[in-house]
C-alpha cells in the first residue's frame, strides 16, 4: 500500500510543493507484468474507491509516493470496475 496523487494538467509547475500537497489517496499495487526494465504492469485498488472514481479513465495519470517523494508515476491503460480493479 502506498499514497498517490491524480496528476490534473501541470500542476507540477503551477502548485507549490506538489504533489506532496495535493489530496492523497491510499493505493493497493499488485505487479502482474514486467514489460522491460522501467516499465510493468499492476493491478490497482484504491482503500475508498469512490474518491477514484471520478479519475479513472484510460489516459489518467498517476504520481505515487514515498512520504513526500515521488517512486512512480502510473498511467491508467483499462478501468475494469471495483470487483475486478484496475489495470495499469
């Protein structure tokens, strides 16, 4: 489990001190493919769904982090619903 930020346009350059000032939400990442070095594929659950839910569409991005630093940032590929989770 980890926290993570939607990214909404460039608000890296325009927010001071995001994305660690930014709504965070608790995630739920379970590896399921390794596509090369730097890139893999998770499964995605977040612990209140419903606060997702507006974000998620093929195309949203995501920055997860460690306290306040960044590790990843994600890309949403397909939104299967709450009962399957979510690939990215």
């Amino acid at each position: 489990m980890a926290t993570a930020v939607f990214v909404q346009g460039s608000e890296e350059e325009v927010r001071p001190g995001w994305p660690a000032s930014a709504d965070q939400l608790s995630i739920l990442l379970q590896e399921t493919e390794r596509l090369d070095e730097g890139h893999r594929r998770y499964l995605v659950g977040f612990l209140v769904p419903e606060l997702a839910a507006p974000h998620m569409r093929p195309g949203a991005e995501l920055v997860v982090l460690e306290g306040p630093r960044t590790v990843a940032r994600l890309r949403i590929e397909t939104v299967r619903g709450p009962e399957g989770g979510d690939s990215v």
